[in-house]
C-alpha cells in the first residue's frame, strides 16, 4: 500500500529520481499493522498558533496491544500573504514521538512563495528537514518566518531582517511551511506522545522493557512508574540498576525515588551511593541535602564506610554538607574521613577544616596538628 | 559651487566660522584669543554695580570627548571608569543623539542575525538595563533623563550640555584645546585635554583641526566593494524626520500646515511601505549630493514638508480608514542623520571587511546590522525603494581600532558615524549600538594613553592586548577573541564546581567567551535555585574583586521602542534570566565569611569588591533571578 500519496503527476516525476529513498520510507509505513488503533483528543501548543489548539492523535498499536506508532491530521499549514498555501498534512511519529515520515493527500502539492510548486527534491528535502530534530527551525521565532522580503532593515521604526538560512536547512521559498511543519513534527506533541505511549503500557510491557535491553524506553518507562507511584521492589530495583548502567538516568531516577516511601528512599540512594560514579554521588548526596525524611544516624555512618570511594571536591564538600547538617557529632563518621586527609591538598584542606570543628580523639588531635604543620603555608 | 570646489575651500570655511562678537585668531593658542565683549555691561539694579560680564572659562582634563550620543557617552564614561579625569560636551540640551526625544530613534544593534539578536554588552548595555528600571513606561523625555542619571553619577565625568566644540586649537598636529560655545550661558570655553574623541557625527572639532576625512561614496574599485557605484560620487545618506500619533478613540481631523509638500505615493516603489505609520515613517528622509553638513537647514524644512505631506495623504487620501482616528502627538524638528564626514584613520573598513569577516589582531568592537544603504535622493527619489538592503550578516563582523583614530592629528580618537571607513561600510556600522561599542572601545584607549603618556596610535601598537583585556573585563564583547587576562586569578584555580548544572559546564566560566556563539555554548546554568559555585587554589591568594558575568539573554533585544513590542526577539521589560539576588563568600581559616550581598542587582557585569584579603576558596551563591527557574552565568573572574 502506497501511503506517501503526493499527486499522480508529482509522482510520476519523483519516482525515478526518489525510488530508493521512498521505497524506504513506504516499507516502514507499510509495515504497520492498521487493525488496531486508539484516537486521543489533546491539547498542544504551537509556535504559529496564538492559542492552544485541539488536536486528534491516533495511535496504532501492534497484535500485543504494544503502542508502535502514531499520526495525525495538522490541522493547517499556517500562511502569510501569499507566501504557501494552506495544505492538510499527516504526520507519522514512533512511540518515543520521533518522526517518522509525512504524508499528503491525494492530488495535493505543496506550494511556495508566489505559487511555484514544490520540485520533487523539495519533497525529499522537507522530510529531511523534518527528522531534524536539531533543524534552525528549533530556534527560529515566530515573527521572523513572517517577516517577508519587504520588511527588511528599518533603522528608524523596526529592526527586522528578513531569515536567512542556509540552503540545506530550508527549502527556499517554502520557509513558513517548513518552519510550521517543524514545530508540529517536532514540538509539544513529542511529549504528549511519550506520555501517551506510557501511559498505554501494561505493568509487565513496563517490567519487560526495563529488563530487556531497550534503553530508549528507559526513560518513559521512569516516568510512568512516577506517574503510578509503583515503588513495587521488583520494579525499584530495576530502576537502579538501570541508572548506575545508564549514566543520563540518574536525575530522572532520583526524582522518582524521591517520592518513595522513606525506608524505599534511603534504601535506594545508598545503594546508588556506594555503586555509582562521581556525578552519581553528587546527585544523591545533594538530594539527601534537600530531603524531609527523618535521617537515622547510623546512615551517614555507613555511607561514611565509603568515604575513600569520594573523589572529588565536590563530592567531599558536599558530603561534609550532608554531615554537617544531617549528623555533625559522629565518631564513626569522623573516623572514615580522617583518611582523606591523604588525599590531594584542596580535598584534604577542606576535611580538615572540617575536622577542626569536630570533637576528636587526642590521637586525631595529633593528627590534625601534623597536618596543619605540614600545611599552614596553603590552608 | 561646485562640489568638488566646495571640498577644496572647506576647511578654510570651517576655520573661518565663529561665533557671533568673537574674533578668533586662526590657529596657535588660547591665549591669542580676542574676546571682545567690553561693550556688554550690566547694571545690577540691587546694588548699583556695573561691569563686564565674565564669560570666558578655561578648563582642563585629561579627556575631552565631544557629541554625547552613544558612541559619546559610552566613550566618556569608558574613559572616567577607568580613571582618566573626563568632560563629555554635548551640543544639545539632552543626551542620546539620535535615541533622544528630541529624534527618537531606535536603539538598535545587532538585533537580528539569523532571526536572533547578538546584543552588544558593555556600557550601552547597562545603559539600555537602567533604562528598563528607571523608564517602565517607555517615554522618550524619560530616557534623557536615564541617560542624564547614567552620566553625571559618574565621579571622574564633567558633563557640559548645549555646549559646542566649534574649533580646535592646535599645536603641531595635535590638538590643545577645544574652543566651545555654550548657548545658555554665553560663555566661551577653551577645554585643554590630553586625548580628544569626536563622536559628534559631523565631527566639526576633528574638521577644524585639519583630520583628513572624505565624503560620498567610494566607486567600486577603491576598495573592490560589490555594491559601491562605479564611480565615486558625492551622495551621503539623507536624515529622517520622525513622528508619532495616538489613537483618539474618535475621528480626528488634520489640515496639512502652509510648509507641506504635497504627497501622493504615485510611482513609488513598493518597499516604500505605511506598515508602521503610526510610529514614524523611517524613509521621510533627504540626503544631500554636495555638502549635507551646509544643507542641513534648508533640508531640514524640506522634511517638515514631506512629514506632513505625507501625514496628510495617510489622513486624508482615504487609503488609510485604520488612521481615521490618529493624531499626532509628537513631530520630530531635528532630523536624525545618517552620514557626513568620515574621518580617516591607518585603516579604513570596508565592505569585504564586512562581508567576508576579516579578522583584526586589534579588533576592538563589532556589528551586524545589514548593509542598509538608503537610495540616492531619500524621499525625492520614491521610484527607487528607500534602502537596498544589499546584504544581511549571518555572523557578527569585527571593527579594528586603527580606524577609532586620526591618521594625521596624533590625538584624536572617534566613534559613530564619523570613523575610518566607506560609505558602504558605514550603511552598517552607523547603527547606534555598534557605534556604542566604538565608544567604549576608544574611551578606554584614551585611559590607556593617559596611563602611559602615549598617543592612540601607540595603544594600537604596543598596547592592543591591554586595550582588549580591559574591554572584555568591562564585558564588552569581541567576536573571536576569547579573554586571557593574566590579572584574572580565576585562570588559576585549581577546582571549580557547582551544585548543579542543567546545560553548559562550570569550567566555561573561564574559557574567556562571554555569551554562547558560533554554535558553542560557553554558560554553566543551574538546575534550579539556589545555585552556587565554588573556586578553589591551592595556594592562598590575595583577592579584593570578584566579577561575574552573569545571562541577559543577549539574543533577546532590550532597547526602547515606540511600539513597546514584546515577543521572543524584542522584550520591553527586564530580562527574566538576569540575577537578582547574590552572596558571596570567601574561606578564610576554615571560615566561609560573607564578602558581600547584592540584592536587586541591575547588571550583567557583577563586581563585589571589598578589602584584599588572603583566601583559598570562594562560593558565589545566587539564589534568584528576575524570573528564570535557573541562573546562567558566563563568566566569573577574580583579582586583587
């Protein structure tokens, strides 16, 4: 089934030229399963609407009720004075709300300024433009699309330029379209279908998709569990040990532990503690910082066994913080930071003005002034 | 007289001009002086007396700076802060050239590059800042006043208002003094300085002293300039009238005044457009073929003219219904101008320097603006369309300062319109802003002069790093020319960290670019506040200033605009990313010990300062901003 149905004429002529990279894109639209499918009325928000708007998204599910992708109708190809016309379009995204591929009506074309038609590459182009999600047009405002050729430079009353794009980044004279089509493609609606798609998961897709390998999903899978405040041990434990794998996890993970029951909480930032890397620990130690939780004193005295594993300044530092504020009179703790007094200068500089205002044994007194000797030029 | 007759015999002109009831001698000193008012005696009916009014004042500072728009104000106060005892001599009675009420102007500068702003920082920046806090209301006679404020608080600055420096005194080929004229108070001030900066636009000071300067356009061959004519010509681009209108919320009449010339828009060419009528028309403008500086009367009644010739066709034509409740409310009498004397420096910018992004080892400020060269004949040319626009910049372009000073008077520096370049050059470069940033950068080289004892030109020869250093430290911004300021005891630091980080990396602070360009990002910001940052050395330093600069969103326009416009290119507010609030710390025997609070702050460049003192760390907490969920900072530097 032929899906991208751009007129017959137009066809004809791209097909030669296009048969590849269509047949490519038709295979991936053409595998997908039509029989089931879920329509959702949303609101979104886009650049060249004034207001929200209310659109109708239909999902397409797979034989396992597995959401695998999504489209829907744009509503219109917003125009100015002549520079396109307003052409229905239909979108394709996948269930992480990346684009996938367009389609026009049949017999439609798409148009540029002053009425010239889209030339076939241009059609290859806008898909391209499209799957940008790193496009100018991210960036470019709303305006500066409508400022037209003869709006140029006003030194006294206005300062528009008219946009200017590099050619690969654009398909000249069809600007505004590309422009809105963009923001529809790649805007407020990629959110919406990443909550939809979890939202439409089952608690064992959401178990499978954390314990398979399937890393994109990871962070929609956190997200709905959030949602669900499903803090089910199974679950948590996967989640940990899916964030000390996956680096970028980690402020999401937090977030969703942080609204766990307390002992869920302090259970899991330890183990994220003692396991993870140095930004790692720095995400826990600055949430434990934060945290309401009532903080039971031999905790910080077992996250202390781990001192030695802290790297950096900031780690120290902050984990003095948490100390300080948390728990400042612990002689076990004490006893673990002692050794970092071997540590380099600006780390062990700042245990030992710590320590300083601890009570310490004679023997760490004796330490402290050896150290103080040793350094008093650079403390 | 022919044109070219006339530029033979100009200077002798200009030297032969005087004020009314004073004979100046035509060079040498102020001593020469012939100030004959001995016929001028008052009669003090109080207590009897009679005498010779006093009206002649010699005054003296380290530099003079003449013409108090931007570029002037930027100049003059560049050159105060950076202790260099400075007068700043404005012809009229408010500051701000062309963005005064008395023309209204936009502000503008670099504000769109690719659909973004690349805003100038520095002075005029704070400046367009205090406005948004002293001026919520937008009004033009308000701004005169911000601009009064921003100048006089200023303790190293004197600042002469409807004073005109009207002939330099000379001795060899530098100047000695300025002969100035203040019309309230007639007196006659001689003004000796060591430095002199024109950045009156005509530059009438620099043209009395003999600085070489051209006028019109440059044929395409000089300067191998895409867009320049083929031969050169006298043209100068014309100055504009403005106006304003409100809305009365009834039909309101208007009778064109007896000066009108009629106005129909027959044949004009279609960019010549009404889309902002309501706020003045930019291309009610004449130029001039010959001397645009000699017309300037006579042009001016020829704008009061086409103004209401034009407002009577929006009124009265029956083309414009929307306007059927308009009336004017404010009339522009002083034209805004464009060009007139270019003064040449060792170097003169031209159009590829532009276009092609030359790249100047003495870069010292930058544009953007298109090359916007307004047609040949303004308003009495309308089948031609009011600029051509020639080329829009999709990067900044740098501005050297071998063309900031003269090429034959040893003393004298210039910003604005009147700087070292052609004709195409300046159909960009003249936008206020940019000038704004010649100004700074030449008030701070007078300071380097003064520093040293030397001449502008030796700044450029031997001191260029200095001068560079010191502008990026007082955040103004130099396309490819990151900052490395030995001085700045940040470059130093062995670990810097922040609590959290939502995009950038904290170890920007000190790469010496202060904004994000060219696809880089050069910010650290926070995920959320409080935010804090720490700097820790290894060996204890001496440390009395730190310095941040801190997000104003530099790709958002902030200046003043009739229209108050307020979108994602043009704010008309403060900006909501800018800090607010702030402490700082520094560790001094284990002691985290505040060095400073600063609540409201009000710039992108924060200083606190305090007594020197020996640390090992500091912590900048910043803990809100003018609206922004996080804090972004660009930069931070620290010194003794």
């Amino acid at each position: 089934m032929l899906r991208l149905t751009i007129s017959n004429k137009t066809m004809n002529t791209i097909k030669f030229l296009t048969f590849i990279y269509l047949t490519t894109l038709v295979s991936f639209v053409a595998a997908l399963p039509l029989e089931k499918t879920n329509q959702y009325n949303l609101v979104v928000n886009h650049p060249g609407e004034k207001k929200a708007i209310e659109i109708v998204i239909t999902q397409i599910l797979n034989e396992e009720d597995f959401p695998v992708s999504y489209y829907m109708d744009v509503p219109s190809v917003i125009c100015y004075e002549q520079v396109c016309k307003i052409i229905p379009v239909k979108l394709f995204w996948n269930n992480l709300g990346e684009y996938q591929i367009y389609e026009l009506e049949p017999q439609s074309t798409l148009e540029k300024y002053k009425a010239d038609s889209f030339e076939p590459k241009d059609y290859i182009k806008l898909d391209r433009i499209l799957s940008n999600k790193h496009s100018p047009f991210k960036d470019v405002l709303y305006h500066q699309i409508l400022t037209s050729p003869d709006d140029n430079d006003v030194d006294a009353v206005s300062g528009a330029t008219a946009l200017i794009l590099d050619d690969e980044d654009t398909v000249p004279g069809a600007a505004l379209g590309c422009y809105t089509l963009w923001h529809w493609a790649n805007g407020e609606i990629v959110d919406k279908i990443k909550n939809l798609t979890g939202k439409s998961f089952s608690e064992k897709q959401l178990k499978d998709l954390l314990s398979e390998d399937k890393k994109h999903f990871f962070p929609v899978v956190i997200q709905e569990l959030s949602k669900r405040n499903n803090y089910l041990n199974s679950f948590v434990e996967l989640v940990i040990q899916k964030t000390l794998e996956e680096k970028i996890l980690i402020q999401q993970s937090i977030e969703y532990l942080e609204k766990s029951p307390q002992n869920v909480y302090y259970a899991s930032m330890e183990k994220i503690f003692i396991k993870g890397n140095e930004n790692q620990k720095i995400h826990v130690l600055r949430s434990l910082m934060k945290s309401n939780y009532t903080l039971e004193r031999p905790y910080l005295s077992r996250l202390s066994n781990h001192a030695s594993s802290l790297k950096s300044l900031q780690e120290v530092s902050l984990f003095l913080e948490v100390v300080q504020l948390k728990n400042p009179v612990s002689e076990v703790v004490i006893k673990n930071i002692f050794p970092l007094l071997k540590s380099d200068l600006v780390i062990a500089r700042s245990v030992y003005w710590f320590l300083k205002n601890q009570k310490t044994t004679v023997d760490q007194e004796e330490e402290l002034k050896i150290f103080h000797e040793q350094n008093k030029d650079k403390l | 007289m022919k044109r070219r007759d006339f530029f033979k015999k100009g200077a002798a002109v200009a030297a032969a001009s005087s004020v009314s009831g004073i004979v100046l001698s035509s060079c040498s000193s102020s001593q020469n002086i012939i100030y004959d008012k001995t016929k001028d005696r008052w009669f003090h009916l109080g207590n009897g007396k009679s005498g010779v009014p006093n009206r002649k004042e010699t005054k003296a500072y380290e530099v003079a700076v003449v013409g108090g728009g931007a570029a002037g104000i930027c100049a003059a106060v560049a050159s105060a802060r950076n202790g260099t005892k400075t007068v700043l001599i404005q012809d009229r009675p408010v500051l701000g050239g062309n963005a005064s009420s008395e023309m209204r102007v936009h502000l503008n500068g670099v504000n769109n590059i690719k659909g973004k702003a690349e805003r100038e920082t520095g002075i005029i920046e704070e400046i367009l800042l205090h406005n948004r806090f002293e001026n919520e209301q937008e009004s033009y006679p308000i701004f005169d006043h911000v601009l009064y404020d921003f100048v006089v608080r200023e303790p190293n600055l004197t600042l002469m208002l409807n004073t005109q420096a009207i002939e330099a005194i000379m001795d060899g080929n530098s100047i000695k003094s300025a002969l100035c004229w203040q019309a309230t108070t007639e007196k006659l001030f001689t003004i000796n300085a060591k430095i002199f900066i024109d950045c009156s636009g005509d530059g009438l000071l620099a043209a009395t002293a003999g600085a070489k300067y051209r006028t019109g356009r440059e044929g395409k061959s000089e300067f191998n300039e895409t867009f320049a004519p083929d031969n050169a010509d006298g043209w100068q681009m014309g100055a504009t009238l403005l106006m304003s209108s409100k809305d009365m919320g009834r039909p309101m009449k208007y009778t064109p005044p007896s000066y009108a010339i009629k106005y129909t828009h027959e044949g004009a060419h279609p960019r010549r457009h009404f889309k902002w009528f309501k706020d003045g028309i930019w291309w009610i403008e004449v130029g001039s073929n010959d001397d645009i500086i000699g017309d300037f009367e006579e042009n001016r009644h020829k704008l009061m003219g086409y103004l209401h010739g034009v407002w009577d066709y929006i009124k009265n034509s029956g083309n414009f219904p929307e306007a059927e409740n308009l009336a004017l409310d404010w009339v522009g009498s002083l034209p805004c101008r464009r060009e007139s004397r270019r003064f040449i420096g060792d170097y003169i910018v031209s159009e590829k320097d532009m276009t092609e992004h030359k790249n100047f080892h003495d870069a010292v400020a930058y544009g953007g603006w298109s090359l916007d060269e307004h047609n040949p004949g303004g308003i009495e040319n309308i089948s031609e369309p009011p600029s051509y626009f020639h080329y829009h910049f999709k990067e900044i372009y740098q501005f050297p300062y071998r063309s900031l000073y003269s090429i034959n008077i040893s003393n004298l520096l210039f910003a604005g319109r009147n700087v070292s370049q052609t004709h195409i050059a300046l159909s960009s470069s003249r936008i206020m802003a940019t000038c704004a940033l010649m100004g700074q950068a030449v008030g701070t080289a007078a300071s380097i002069c003064n520093k040293y004892a030397i001449l502008p030109r030796e700044v450029g020869e031997q001191y260029i790093d200095e001068l560079q250093e010191q502008l990026m430290r007082d955040d103004a911004f130099i396309p490819k020319r990151p900052a490395r300021d030995k001085k700045n005891l940040a470059q130093k630091v062995t670990v810097i960290f922040a609590n959290s980080t939502s995009s950038g990396d904290v170890k920007n602070l000190l790469n010496g670019i202060s904004r994000d360009i060219y696809g880089e990002i050069n910010h650290w910001q926070s995920d959320g506040l409080p935010a804090e940052v720490q700097l820790e050395w290894e060996n204890p330093i001496n440390l009395s200033s730190i310095e941040l600069k801190c997000d104003t969103n530099v790709q958002r326009n902030i200046m003043m605009r009739k229209d108050s416009k307020n979108d994602d290119l043009y704010a008309n507010h403060i900006p909501y990313e800018m800090i607010k609030t702030l402490k700082f710390y520094a560790r001094v025997k284990g002691q985290w010990i505040s060095l400073g609070l600063i609540e409201n702050n009000r710039t992108r460049l924060i200083k606190c300062q305090f007594e020197t003192l020996s640390t090992t760390a500091i912590k900048v907490e910043m803990t809100e901003t003018y609206g922004a969920n996080n804090v972004k900072l660009f930069e931070l530097r620290c010194y003794d």
